[in-house]
C-alpha cells in the first residue's frame, strides 16, 4: 500500500532541567498535550500510526498509482499541525503558574517534520497496528539529519516533487547520509522563513489572562503528573530530544526516595498568583 508519511517531532528541553523529577514530571505532561494538539489538528486526514516518546508518527493513504495532485493538500495539512502545535504552545505558556524549568522551558519547544511517500506495510500485532517496510525505517531515519535550522519541514524526493509551487520555493536542498540507507537528497522549508510570507504558518490571535484558566490548568498537570512524579509511571521515557534521563529518576521502587517520600514533598498547593495578571 502506497501513503505519505509524516513525523512530527518536539524538542527544545535543554539537558540541565534534567536533574529533577518534578521537572521531568512537568515536560512530560506538556509534552503530552502538545502531542494531543497536533493528533488533534491532523483528524480527520492524518491518522496517527503510533507515538513515540516526544513525536508523533502519522500517515496517510495514497492511491496505489500515483496521481499528479495526490499531495494538494500537503502543505495546507502541515501548515494546520503547526498552528495547531503554536496555539497549545501559546496557552501553556500563557496559564503557567509553575516555576520548573520543565514548565518555563516550555514556550522554547520547537516542532520539526519530515516527511516521505513509501510503500508500506500493516501488520497486525494484537489489538495494534504497526506500519511496517523500509519506507518506514527511511522516515525515521530523516530525523538524524544536518538541516541548520530548528523548525521545519524535511522531505524526500517524491514529496518534494509534488509540492505547491508557493512551498517549492522556499525549500533548500540538503545531501543526508542516512544510515544503512545510504545518501540521498532531500530538501527542506524553514518555517520561520515561511511565517514571515504566509500567515497561515504562524498564529496571529493571542489569549487573554484568566485567573481560572490557569489554577484550572495548574489543577490539572499536578493530577495528571503525579503518577510520573512518584516513579508509578516514567517520565519522558523514549523522548529523543532530551538525551538519556539521569538514572537516579527510574521509577521510585528501582532508585531514589520511597513513594511516600516523594509524595510528601509534592507541592500540594498552588504557587501565589501575581495579581497583576
Ligand atoms: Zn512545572
């Protein structure tokens, strides 16, 4: 079966903010919300193929014989997860009340794609399908790449060919070297560039403050990261982007301090509000 295939993938978390648990707690929860955003903006057009860790892996089926306008709608699909990544990003930024840097590092996330039209496979494992076939292994391998901007697009030969001539023009070509794959060429679209041309790449409505908005959102990751806090769960496992998390954060009965303990010093309370805002 023929399909486009698309990663989405969010990085920007700095390795220092490693060091605490409440930190890891924090990024894992807006990692997750963002991840929600984009699963989200792609409905109805992008199926969700499986998350994995800090991205998002979509897909989309394609006829088996290629059709001249198949990939129309590409770039206005794209330019809708980039909106749709930039306005939770907006609001998490805007209802913070934690002072972790897993939080105040979170207006600095970057999301990047690449993308490959493939031959691929569904294989049935359980109640899961997996995608499977060496188009899905070239996808994965685009994101080791030498792109020297942080947003953008990077996209193979075939995708290439069949973008909107608005998109075409901004794409740059680049030579990856992927591995086991060997080189190929790709070309890729800043979408920094692309927001200063188009406003459709970029988010132009802003959020106004509210009070409850934000102790309802302070509400919410505290529940929701508790259980990654106290070590049931493990925060920001198989995120890519953040290098190896520091072993003494594994979950609470393989390292460090008892459930209780952790437990006990989990912030209860939300932090003072500024009155001003
Ligand atoms: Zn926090």
């Amino acid at each position: 079966m023929r399909a486009l295939l698309v990663i989405a993938d969010i990085g920007g978390y700095t390795r220092f903010m490693r060091v605490h648990r409440i930190n890891l707690a924090h990024a894992q929860y807006i990692v997750a919300q963002l991840l929600e955003a984009l699963i989200d903006a792609g409905e109805p057009h992008l199926q969700l193929a499986k998350l994995e860790g800090d991205a998002a892996f979509f897909y989309a089926k394609l006829p088996d014989r290629p059709k001249e306008d198949e990939l129309a709608s590409f770039s206005g699909r794209v330019a809708q997860l980039r909106r749709g990544f930039l306005a939770r990003r907006m609001e998490i930024e805007s209802n913070r009340m934690c002072t972790c840097d897993g939080c105040t590092q979170a207006g600095q996330l970057k999301l990047k794609f690449v993308a490959h039209v493939g031959e691929i496979a569904l294989q049935k494992i359980k109640r899961y399908t997996e995608l499977a076939g060496v188009d899905v292994i070239f996808v994965h391998r685009l994101l080791k790449n030498t792109v020297p901007v942080p947003e953008y697009i990077l996209m193979s030969e075939p995708v290439y060919a069949h973008l909107e001539a608005d998109l075409r023009e901004h794409a740059r070509p680049t030579h990856e070297e992927l591995e086991g794959l060997g080189a190929v060429t790709t070309h890729y679209v800043d979408f920094v560039e692309l927001a200063r041309d188009f406003a459709a790449w970029g988010v132009t409505e802003s959020l106004v403050p509210s009070r409850l908005r934000r102790i309802w959102g302070w509400i919410k990751m505290t529940v929701r990261s508790l259980p990654y806090f106290v070590g049931i769960r493990r925060s920001c496992d198989g995120f890519r982007n953040m290098g190896n998390v520091d072993p003494s954060l594994a979950p609470a009965e393989l390292a460090g301090p008892s459930s209780t303990a952790a437990l006990a010093s989990f912030q209860t309370t939300p932090p003072p509000i500024d009155p001003k805002s």
